[in-house]
C-alpha cells in the first residue's frame, strides 16, 4: 500500500474511535409496536424487536412484507405513525444524532459520479465528523482503487467501498441491505469474514438478505416479516442447522411460504 493510500484508509491514532474490547449482553435497538401505513395500506402493523450487542439478526420476508419499509424508519428516511424505536437507548424522533450509532450499508450505493473513492471517502468523514479506521475493511482490497472514479468502478467495487464505509466508523449498530449480493465468490468470504470479526468486537448486525448461505454463516436469529408484523426465531430451531446447509435453505424458503414449515420440518 503506497503512503497515499495508507492516509486515507487509516486516521490517526489519537482521533481514531477505539474497537469495543468486551462483548456485553446490552440492548443496541429496540423496535416496539412500530406501525407504518400507505394511504389505507398498512405495511407495519404492531412490528417489535430487540437486537443486543454481539449480535446477527436477519429480517427476512417476500417482496412487500415490509423489510424496506422497516429499514427506511430506523434510519428516519420515513415518519412512522406510532410505536417507538431507540437506538442505544436513544429514541429516534429526538433528532438525527442518534444516526452516529449506525454504520449503513444500502443495497445500490450512490455517490457523486465524478468523486473518486478517495475523495468519497474524505466527503463521508466530513459528513459523521468522526476519525474513521479503513483499515477494518482492508482485506477487501478497496486500496487498489482508491483513485478511480466512482462512475468507473463495477458493482461489485462499489459494494467493496460500501462495506469499508459501513464498518470504518465503529459504530455499534451495522445495517446491512443485500451487502453480498454483488460481490465475487472471494470477496464474498472476505467480507463474512469481516463481519464476524465485528460481531467479536461486540457489534450488533441487522442484515436483510435473499442469500440464505449469509445466514448460515452469520445469523444467530431470523427475524420474519409477515403481514406487517415479525416472528423471530433463534438459527438453531432450523432444521439442518449446522449439519445439511440444503436442509437448511429449503427450511428456510418453505418457511417463508407457510408459517408451520420450520416447526413441522422442511421436506428434503
């Protein structure tokens, strides 16, 4: 890595924010009687959930159930119509700083086209106000374009860039939207890698995902949407958990299409 690169992917040790040492069973969010309607569509209605440090919850559901909507309110990109949601104790409707508590990474990310990764990454900086650490992300290899501009980088860059930026700033939350589905195979490890490292760190993870293997990998609850209202489970209640990845995918998938699949067992 040349000098120029090590700038920009690592900030100075004294402003740096420093990785939690101790994983502790503490309550990162909290989501209760969350309702969110359309006109006379309701989307969520009475949705709640608690994701505590040292954490992977994944939300999953069909098209429609909910996940995005969901995802727009905890990040206060939507005005919800009742309940509450608080993120380290802070309640969301008090104002954006409770946004510090979060590091995002959306399914498409957008930057100014012209910008290259170097320069978005100084812009991001700027904007949370806090001494990032790339170098949590470094395995992904986003160094070896850190010069290009954004209009110039494949999808799968772009992703690569989106995990470095979500993780950079240690932030106790991780939101994360489809965040394997535009990576390459090795990529794809890299980043599960990464992700349970920050879990070790003490992060909590909230991932919305089709990839049924990412929640083999790394979710520790599934969290499923349905008529604008969650049931959560823990990973270990699927069958195939840890022994038959296929059993546990087709547990999954049938699950989704009928609520008693996971209970009664998924047909090999």
């Amino acid at each position: 890595m040349n000098a120029q690169a090590h700038q920009v992917l690592q900030a100075p040790k004294a402003s740096q924010a420093q990785p939690q040492q101790a994983v502790q069973a503490s309550k990162v969010l909290n989501v209760e009687g969350l309702r969110k309607a359309y006109g006379k569509k309701q989307v969520l209605g009475g949705f709640s959930l608690t994701a505590e440090a040292g954490t992977v919850t994944a939300i999953l559901g069909p098209n429609g159930s909910g996940k995005s909507t969901f995802m727009r309110c905890l990040l206060g990109l939507h005005v919800f119509h009742q309940g509450n949601i608080s993120v380290m104790g802070v309640d969301i409707r008090k104002g954006p700083e409770y946004r510090k508590h979060i590091g995002y990474m959306p399914q498409t990310p957008s930057f100014p086209e012209n910008l290259t990764v170097r320069e978005i990454a100084s812009l991001v900086s700027q904007v949370r106000r806090v001494a990032p650490d790339f170098q949590r992300g470094a395995d992904l290899g986003v160094a070896e374009f850190l010069d290009q501009k954004w209009k110039t980088l494949s999808g799968g860059m772009k992703q690569k860039v989106n995990a470095v930026l979500a993780v950079a700033f240690d932030a106790p939350l991780l939101v994360l939207d489809e965040p394997t589905a535009s990576l390459d195979p090795a990529s794809r490890l890299k980043f599960v890698d990464l992700l349970k490292r920050e879990k070790k760190l003490g992060k909590c993870i909230l991932l919305s995902t089709h990839m049924l293997g990412d929640l083999w990998e790394l979710a520790d609850r599934l969290a499923f949407l349905r008529d604008g209202t969650v049931e959560t489970i823990s990973v270990a209640e699927v069958p195939g958990m840890g022994k038959d990845i296929g059993l546990f995918e087709r547990s999954i998938a049938s699950h989704l299409e009928a609520p008693r699949a996971l209970i009664e067992g998924a047909s090999p």
